[in-house]
C-alpha cells in the first residue's frame, strides 16, 4: 500500500532534521513489516535479511510478542524498577539464570542498549576482581559508548574523532586473516610480560563470533585457552552474545558450541524481539559483588520488554527455532558455495559463521583470498534495490552478513537468495 510518501521526500526531510552521524543501511523507508517481509512508504515489498542487526530472531510482529506486549500495557507501561519493582522483570531473570551457559546458581540484571550491557558486565567485574585492565579483540564490536567504544576493535568510524577513549583498554589479535590460534593466545601472553600484569586485568571479553568484525566465529581451541588463563589469573571471562545470541547461531548462546563457561554473559538484541532491552548474567557471587545502587537505569527492563523478552524465550523453544537456525544456515551456505565458482556473479569467498549468522566476502579475484575493500557495501545496495535486505560488515567493510528471521519460510528465505544472486550479477 502506497502512503503517498516517497523515500526521496522523507531523506530530505532527514537531512534538514537528522545529523549525518547516524547512518543507515538502505535508503528505505519502513512502513510496516511482518516476518521476514518488510514494505516501504511508496508499498514496495523487500525481503529481509537484516532483521533489525539481529533483533527479530522470532520475526516481525509475532503475535505472541505483540498480545504479551498488550497484556502488559493495559496494565501499566512504566514505574522504574528502582522505584516499584515488578513481577516479569523477576519473571525474566529467573528464566535467563536457569539457561545461563555455566554451571552454579546465575543472577541477571536488565538494561536498555547493547553497549550498557557490555559497560556494566566491565562494571561488575571490575567491582568482584577490584581490578581495571580489560581486554578485548581486534576486529571486536562491543557498542557506542566511550568504554565500549574503546573496547571495539576497529577505529573507523567507531573511535574517529572522539579523542581520548578510557584507559586500561588492551586489544589482542583476533584469529584471522593469517592470525592463529597460537598467534593470538602468545600475543595475550606477550602483553601479560610487557604490557599489563594479569594481577590487574578483571575480565576478558570476546564475541563468540565477531559481528561488525566479519562474521568470524572464534575457535574453541582459543575460547579454550582463554578460560585457562582467566582461571589461572583470576580474571574473569565475558561473553559478548549481544548479537550472537537466542538462537541464532544454532545454539540458544553461542558460547555454547564450545562447551566453554564464561563467568558472565552480556546479552540485547533479539532478546526483546524489538523492544529495547539487554542485561548481564552472571554468577551469583560475582554479581552481587556490586553494592546497592551501583547498578541500574531509569528504563532498564521496562515491563513492555521483559513482556517481550518472556515470549521470545516461549517462541524459541516451542517453534524449536535452534534447530531453525541450523537448517537456515545450511540452505543460504549451500547456495554461497555455489556463487564461489559461478562466472557470471561478483567473486565472492566461501561462507563463514554459525546457524543463520552467515557472512561471505567480495573477493578481488575468483579464488583468490584478496578482499575487495568496500565492496560489500556496494553489494548491498544492489541487493536493496534488487528487493532484499543484506547488511555489511568486516574490518575493512568486505563481508556481506545475513541474519534473516528464524521463523522465515523456506519459500521467502529461498526467494531472498535468488534476488541476493540477482545483486551478485548485477
């Protein structure tokens, strides 16, 4: 349906109203969305591989999210959980301590945003270890703010021109592009006899895929090694699942392909099914390490989004959509690996990630390993225009990323694909 609204007339009303620091994929203009489908102001239909940066795990406007969401509002919309607490946001934690991907009694609190998540997981390490040093990963993407700002792993656009991030931020090489397992494990070592004494680190924090940094996923053998050395050096292990988790690499976190236990977990995203919510869950002990009142935030866990958050947790298990995820993977990898050898496409490399978390990078040559810098972006709004919804990503803006909905008929997800190929050709 056509609203009399054009794309063109609203980013020129964005212009004049909007600063140019806020950037978008498209130049779409949302009118109304429902599963994997979107639709613009001027009625076009596109099908979406983005899902809102991997927010919509369950689909645009579940019924089960929407009645929840309802449910809730005729009864009250706000109060503060640091004013008059309510029954879901306990509701909520209790669900995620009994998921939480290590063993012993886990506590949660909830926030709003993705980097609040990964500041206060850095806060309540900090709190529990009385240390400072933090270390993260080339290529990592931890939020927006300054400290996660200074804990992403990638200068542009994330630190450029904000001056001076906070300090006892240190960065290890992520394996990757001619980095080893061994690589990144000897320069963690190397930065604990050269750097920062381990005595002062209070947490490592990692993807367990990089999002931003290419759809890597970060190999057991290093999850691995990192525990040791948290264990051995009393530091403790974060999982950044904010992108990675609810089901969306295959796993309800996906830390879990694994097996290793981190000490906290930073969650967002798809955990709202579109409403604004995150948190941190942890062990019990470590999270009460921080004193009343050092925590919290006016909107942390709004009763709409723990609402939300419930049925998410419902349609995840009894739509079985970690099993979903697997099958989504494989049907979009089966395909990319047919676009590595066709001659008639842009070169694309083979795929890379877990479940539907699927990423491929444009390639300088057919079979070569050279990536072509910037052309993901390019890709992309090809494939815009050839009706679906691709994000890029990578260090160097070479990896196009697919995150569809994982409740996507096969019919839609097989429809997106060709019209993906279409982009490729073009």
């Amino acid at each position: 349906m056509n609203t009399g609204k054009s794309n063109k007339d609203l980013a020129a009303r964005r212009a004049a109203a909007v600063p140019v620091g806020v950037g978008s994929a498209t130049a779409i203009y949302a009118d109304r969305a429902l599963g994997a489908e979107m639709w613009d102001v001027e009625g076009r239909r596109y099908v979406d591989f983005a899902a809102g940066i991997a927010v919509v795990n369950v689909g645009h406007r579940h019924p089960r999210i929407i009645e929840a969401v309802q449910e809730q509002l005729g009864r009250f919309s706000h109060t503060s959980f640091q004013v008059a607490p309510y029954e879901n946001y306990v509701a909520l934690a209790e669900r995620l301590n009994a998921l939480a991907p290590f063993d012993g009694p886990a506590k949660s609190i909830f926030f709003t945003t993705g980097a609040e998540a990964t500041e206060n997981a850095v806060k309540i390490a900090r709190a529990a270890t009385g240390r400072s040093g933090v270390i993260a990963f080339t290529g990592g993407f931890h939020g927006r703010t300054l400290l996660a700002s200074a804990m992403t792993g990638k200068t542009n656009p994330y630190k450029t021109q904000f001056g001076t991030m906070p300090g006892d931020i240190f960065h290890a090489p992520f394996p990757a592009r001619g980095v080893s397992v061994a690589d990144s494990l000897r320069a963690i070592d190397l930065m604990f006899a050269a750097d920062v004494d381990p005595s002062r680190v209070a947490a490592i924090i990692i993807e367990p895929i990089q999002g931003e940094g290419g759809f890597r996923v970060a190999p057991k053998e290093l999850l691995e090694g990192l525990r040791e050395r948290c264990t051995r050096h009393g530091i403790l292990l974060i999982a950044d699942e904010v992108q990675t988790g609810f089901a969306r690499t295959g796993k309800l976190f996906g830390i879990h392909h694994s097996g290793v236990k981190p000490d906290l977990v930073s969650v967002a995203k798809a955990l709202g099914g579109g409403f604004p919510l995150s948190g941190v869950v942890g062990r019990a002990d470590i999270m009460d390490a921080v004193r009343p009142g050092g925590l919290g935030g006016t909107y942390g866990g709004t009763p709409m989004a723990c609402a939300a958050g419930l049925a998410v947790l419902d349609v995840i298990e009894s739509e079985k959509l970690c099993e979903r995820a697997q099958h989504i993977g494989a049907t979009i990898s089966k395909r990319i690996e047919g676009w590595t050898t066709r001659s008639d496409l842009i070169s694309v490399g083979k795929p890379h990630g877990l479940g539907a978390m699927v990423g491929f990078d444009i390639l300088k040559a057919r079979g070569s390993e050279d990536i072509e810098a910037g052309a993901a972006g390019r890709v992309c709004a090809m494939a815009a225009d050839a009706g679906v919804i691709v994000l890029s990503c990578g260090v160097f803006g070479e990896t196009v990323r697919l995150l569809p909905p994982l409740t996507i008929s096969d019919e839609v997800l097989n429809e997106g694909l060709d019209l993906l190929e279409q982009a490729l050709r073009a």
